[in-house]
C-alpha cells in the first residue's frame, strides 16, 4: 500500500545517508575538479582546502556514527548524544565556512560549490530534526523514573 506524498517521513537514518552522499559527492566531483584545475591555482592554498573539507567530512560522519551508536538508558547518555548531535551540526557550519571562503578566493573556478550548500543546509536541518527525537527519548527515561520511584 503506498503512502500520500504529505503524509510521507523521513527514515530514521536519512540524516546518515545524506551526509555520506553529500561527502560522496563532494570528493568525487569538486574536489577531483579542484586537483585538475590548479593550472592557475596556488598547489598550497588549494590542497590546504582539500584537506580541510575532506577532515570535516569525517568529522560530520565520525559524530553521526559516534551519536547513533549511543542507545540512551539514563539522561547522561541523552546529553552526551545530543553533544555529539551539536558537533556534527557544528562540521556542517564549518563546512559552510570553508565552502565560502573558498568561493570568495577563487569565484569564476567553482561556481559548482553554490549546489553543496543546499545540501549543507538540508543536512543540518536533518540533523536538528534528529537531535529533537532526544526529547521523546528524555520523556520516556523520566517517566521510567518516576515509575520506578513511585511518583
């Protein structure tokens, strides 16, 4: 049975696979652009940027995975995901940074770059939609709580 368009959600790992397409995409083609295109580009600047995105990719995906893996029990465990939550949403702003410096340095060589911070902008939204599932989590954990201590 198929489901209304509006009525339609999210999977539960959305934010994953977006991010891991956005660091796909992003190596295969800007930065692969970016190598063969230094004809008339510092070698320096532009591998100090290549490196720099490709570590905040990691970084994106190493806090996504380091976050999904914490299956929250006690409210420690939610604090500590949502922290991790924020660090990842805090490497897609870095990102952002980096993209535009990158275009403000060298405009006419990757007008491509306007197309990954929409991506950036839909993976950070992504993001803070999961982050909020930690309220339902927190909610549960304390009427856990409060069962348990006969509240």
């Amino acid at each position: 049975m198929s489901v209304l368009a509006n009525k339609r959600r999210l999977s539960q790992m959305q934010f994953y696979k977006n991010a891991f397409d956005l660091s796909t995409k992003m190596t295969l083609e800007l930065l692969v652009k970016l190598k063969k295109n230094k004809v008339n580009l510092e070698e320096f600047i532009i591998n100090n940027f290549i490196n720099k995105i490709m570590n905040t990719l990691d970084d994106i995906m190493e806090y996504i995975t380091k976050a999904n893996a914490i299956y929250p029990t006690i409210e420690a465990e939610v604090e500590k995901r949502r922290l991790l939550q924020d660090d990842a949403i805090c490497s897609c702003e870095h990102l952002y940074v980096i993209l535009e410096r990158l275009v403000a340095i060298y405009p006419a060589e990757l007008k491509n770059v306007m197309q990954y911070i929409d991506d950036i902008d839909h993976l950070i939204k992504l993001l803070r939609r999961w982050k909020q599932s930690n309220n339902k989590i927190m909610k549960s954990i304390e009427e856990k709580k409060n069962k348990n201590s006969g509240i």
